[in-house]
C-alpha cells in the first residue's frame, strides 16, 4: 500500500514527533507508516486523515500487489 502521509505531513508545517503526539502513538510509528513497513489501522487511519485534513483516499492508495 503506498501512502501520501509524509509529504502531507510535511505540508502541514508538522514533525514526525507532533504528529505522534497528537494521535497519541510513537514517532516509530509514524516512521514506519510513511515508510510503507507498516499499515495503520482503520481507526488510526481515520485519526490520521483528521489531523492532517484529508480523506483516508488521500492519504493512502491500493497497489495491484495488494489485490494479489
């Protein structure tokens, strides 16, 4: 699944840190999400769409190896 996160992030003005911090996981985690090695959750996809203002289509898109 590829994902929009970290350049979004950055558009926002926000650090891995802040991000982590505002949906209360670790900043390895946000490392690991925008590094495509780990895909959230629906409930932490959906806090990460509304804290970055973005529909989770946005943010994250289905690869054809994803439907394999």
């Amino acid at each position: 699944m590829k994902n929009n996160v970290k350049v979004i992030r950055k558009d926002k003005g926000l650090t891995q840190e802040k991000l982590a911090e505002l949906l209360n996981v670790s900043r390895q985690t946000i490392i690991s999400i925008e590094s495509s090695r780990y895909v959230p959750s629906t409930m932490l996809s959906l806090k990460i769409a509304k804290y970055l203002s973005k529909r989770v289509e946005e943010l994250f898109e289905l690869e054809q190896k994803d439907f394999d």
